[in-house]
C-alpha cells in the first residue's frame, strides 16, 4: 500500500508539473501573440501609433509592475489560488480581445491580460518550488525557462498561421481556451498549499516598488509620442523618484522588506540579475521589432514573417542544452558570457545584412545571434534558484522575474523610442524643411515600420524612400544593442567570477 501511494504521490506532482510548465508556456504566446496580430488590428480598428504600441507595452507593463506583488501574495495567501485566478483572469481578458471593435479598449484588455499572467507566473513558480526540492527543484525551473523559449520560438509562428487563415480575433479565442483548460486541469491536479504560520506582509514596499516602476516604465512608453519636455513625462518621472526613493528608505527602515538591496551587494546575485537584462536587448526585443520590420517594411505576410523568425527562435529548442551539457566541464557563468559574446557577433551582423538589404545574411546572423542568447537563456533560472529557500521562494522567484520581466518592458519601451528617434533623424536629414509636428507623426509611424501609414502623410516620399529610412533607424538600433550586450557581459563575467560574500 505504500509503494502505491508513493506512486500516486508522484504522479499527481508530475501531473501538477505539467499543468503549470504549460501555462508557463501560454504567457509567451500572449506576448508574440500581440506582435503578430498588430497591422491585422491596424487594418480593422484603425488604431493610432500609441493604441497600437500599447498593444505589446500595455501587456508588458502590467505583467512586469504585478509580478513582484503576485509574488508575495503567492507566498503569503495560496499560490494555488493566485495560479488559477491568474489563469481565469487570462481567459476571460482574451474573450474581451476577442469580441472588442474598439482599439483603445483593446488596449485595455491587453493591460488585464499582463496582470493575469503575472498572476499566474509567480503562483506557477511558488507552486513549482513547493512541489520540488534539491536538483528537482532546479531542472524544474530550468524546464521553466525552456518552455518560455520554445513558446517565443513558435508562437509567432502559430499566431501568424492562425491570423492568415482565421483572423487576428482567433488568436486570442485560442488563448482563452488554451487557458480555461489548463486552470480546471490545476484546480483538480494541484494540492493546495497548508497553513502555515506567516509573518507580516510588506504591502507597503511592495506597493511602493510596483508604483516606481509602472511609472518608469510608463515614461518611456510615452516619451516618443509626447516627447521629454511634457507634462505625462514630467508626472511620470516625479511620481517614479518620490517612490523609488521612499521605497529605498522603506527597506532600511522595516524588519523584513519585500526584498532587501542587500541582495545586490552580493556579486554573483547581481551578475545572475544582469543576465536576463542581457538577453533583453540581445534577444526578446528582437522578437517584437523584426516581424514589425518583415511585416511592414519588407511587405511578408504574419506566416512569412514568423518562418523568417525561425531563424532566431528555432536555437532556443537546442542551445539551453547544449549550454546545460557544457556545464559538465565549464563554469555556467563562463558558457553564459561566451553565449553573450556571440549574440553580439549576430548583432553587428544583422546590422550590416540590413543595411545591405541581404536577406540570406540577415537569416544566417539572426541564427547566430538567437544561439548566442540561448546559452545564458538555458542557465539562468536555475542559477537564481539554486540559492533560494523554500519558504521566500515565491519572493525570489518574483523578483528575478520582475528584474526578466520588468527589463524586457523597459528594453521594449527604450528600443521603440529610439526607432523613433533615428528615423526622426534620417527624415531631417532628406527633409529638413519639414515642420516638426509631420517629422514626429511620420517617425512614429515609420518606428513600428507602417510604411502605407507613414506614406499618406508624406507622399513626396516614395515607399522605397520610407523603407531604406527604416534599414537606417534599424541598422543604427542593431549596432547600439550590441553595444549594449557587450557592457552587459562585461559587467556579467566580472560579477560572476567574484568570491561571493557571507550572507
């Protein structure tokens, strides 16, 4: 009788597993889900730059403002409950999607639908840590990591085959069943957590963190349609100094901050941190601005762009294990950094492919450069957990994936506001009599690469003008990403080589 209880033990638990690897699974389909969709939603809604922007942003800011307070509640409430109402909340934002006819409420709903995933990421990841100890827990959460990189390597794929046969609309009808059906699975496969004994919940900072970065995040969202001198910028970067700082005198002042700084004092945390800041600006952001690109400047439909992505995407099903198997003779950091190192090879020649409009060399640096991501990509959530114990395990795992989260929203938010700022730029310099207000509404257009759009407004142009515009803005972007990934691996292969300190 206890070897067969021992056996159903076990099979419930991996049946739980399975249950939130695949929900972790379904949040990186919402998110190319809203790339891949935009110029079908362009075309039926007849969204402004912003509303369209929002679509992605939106998404992004809520996901990465919510997670460290999805986290703390994970722990502290029930991280099955958080798990499924997350799931709930996913689905019923993606039925609102689906039956909109307005591009503002759209946008709306995009915004649900982030803090739902936050909802349900940090309530998979507690649930995930209580469900496995030891090595268990580790390859758990590295499967974790995995499975986020095999959704951003064919969700856009899957969504642009089901918006060239089905509509834009049967995206997210898809995401809400896929989600319904995974949040009854859980309700019935998952234990709930016991009671335990807890201490004070720190609303306060955690409030107050999630406050300072939802404005800052906001603030780049805003800063190429309103520009820096205005008063949405201004409130916003108020409002994000007077939070961050009384969140940082908040952590000196409390017994048990929501996560103490002290944490960053420790290197080989920080260098850990640093990481999926890197595969931000080398990778993610790459999933958003080039099937914008092939989609509008090189006139591919959603399925054409999504193969052409494969190139980028596919390493990610391969070269997290190949890193994990190089770990058997090297050190992670130093497979870690080497993978950083490559990713910026890919990067200058992306930069050079496009300038040259040579296709093949684009594909082949887009490989290059997606191999390159996928060696730290593979690592890095098992590293942030290996340390992390039980108890705080939801904190933790909030807060690395606040850092993931929250600098891919900020990368996404500073890529397209330089988009913007170079093809302003690149305009000024083929029309300098231009008056400013047409520059601006033409370089918002042409930064989410809506050639059509941009060419009513400025027919004196013609289309191929407005695309090499577009090769130079993205030209001159690829080369600061790579400057970028260089500082970080860098400052990465420093920290991380540094004797870690006493706790």
């Amino acid at each position: 009788m206890t070897e067969i209880s021992t056996a159903l033990t076990i099979s419930a638990k991996s049946s739980a597993t399975l249950a939130i690897l695949l929900a972790a699974l379904l949040l990186p389909l919402s998110f190319t889900g809203g790339v891949v969709t935009t110029p079908a939603i362009s075309h039926e809604l007849q969204g402004g730059t912003l509303s369209l922007a929002w679509l992605t942003n939106g998404f992004m800011l809520t996901f990465a403002s919510g997670l460290l307070a999805a986290g703390v509640a994970a722990d502290k409430l029930s991280y099955k409950r958080i798990f499924i109402a997350g799931l709930a909340l996913f689905a019923v934002s993606s039925l609102l999607i689906f039956f909109t006819q307005s591009a503002f409420a759209l946008g709306v709903y995009r915004a649900l639908q982030g803090i739902a995933a936050a909802m349900t990421l940090a309530g998979g990841a507690t649930a995930l840590a209580h469900l496995h100890s030891g090595n268990a827990r580790t390859r758990a959460f590295s499967l974790l990591g995995t499975l986020f990189g095999v959704g951003l390597a064919f969700g856009p794929l899957m969504m642009g085959l089901i918006t060239d046969g089905f509509g834009w609309r049967w995206v997210y009808l898809v995401l809400a069943l896929i989600a319904t059906l995974i949040a009854l699975t859980s309700q019935l496969l998952l234990a709930a957590p016991q009671v335990r004994a807890s201490g004070p919940v720190d609303m306060r900072g955690t409030a107050l963190f999630s406050i300072a970065l939802l404005a800052f995040t906001t603030a780049l969202i805003l800063l190429p349609q309103y520009g820096a001198i205005s008063w949405p910028l201004l409130l916003c970067a108020v409002l994000t100094l007077l939070a961050g700082g009384e969140f940082y005198r908040h952590t000196k002042r409390v017994e048990a901050p929501v996560f103490s700084l002290t944490l960053l004092r420790q290197p080989h945390f920080a260098g850990v941190l640093l990481l999926p800041v890197a595969t931000c600006y080398c990778y993610v952001v790459l999933l958003i601005v080039i099937p914008l690109f092939l989609m509008g400047a090189q006139g591919l439909s959603e399925t054409q762009s999504a193969v052409n992505l494969l190139s980028l995407t596919a390493p990610m099903l391969i070269f997290p294990g190949i890193a994990a198997w190089l770990t058997r003779w090297f050190r992670a950091g130093n497979v870690a950094v080497f993978g950083l190192l490559l990713a910026t090879l890919g990067l200058l020649g992306m930069a050079h492919a496009i300038a040259t409009a040579d296709i093949t060399g684009l594909s082949i640096a887009m490989f290059i450069t997606g191999a390159g991501a996928a060696l730290p990509w593979g690592l890095m959530d098992g590293l942030a957990v290996s340390a992390v114990s039980v108890e705080r395990a939801g904190m933790a795992a909030g807060l690395f994936n606040t850092v993931r989260v929250a600098g891919e929203g900020i990368a996404l938010a500073v890529v397209m506001a330089l988009l913007t700022l170079f093809n302003q730029w690149q305009l000024h310099q083929t029309l300098p009599a231009l008056d400013a207000s047409t520059h601006e509404a033409v370089a918002g257009w042409l930064s989410g690469s809506h050639i059509a759009e941009a060419s009513k407004l400025l027919p004196q142009l013609t289309v191929r003008e407005l695309v090499r515009n577009v090769q130079y803005a993205y030209q001159v972007l690829l080369y600061g990403l790579a400057a970028i990934t260089l500082v970080c691996t860098g400052m990465i292969g420093f920290l991380l080589t540094r004797p870690t300190l006493p706790r």
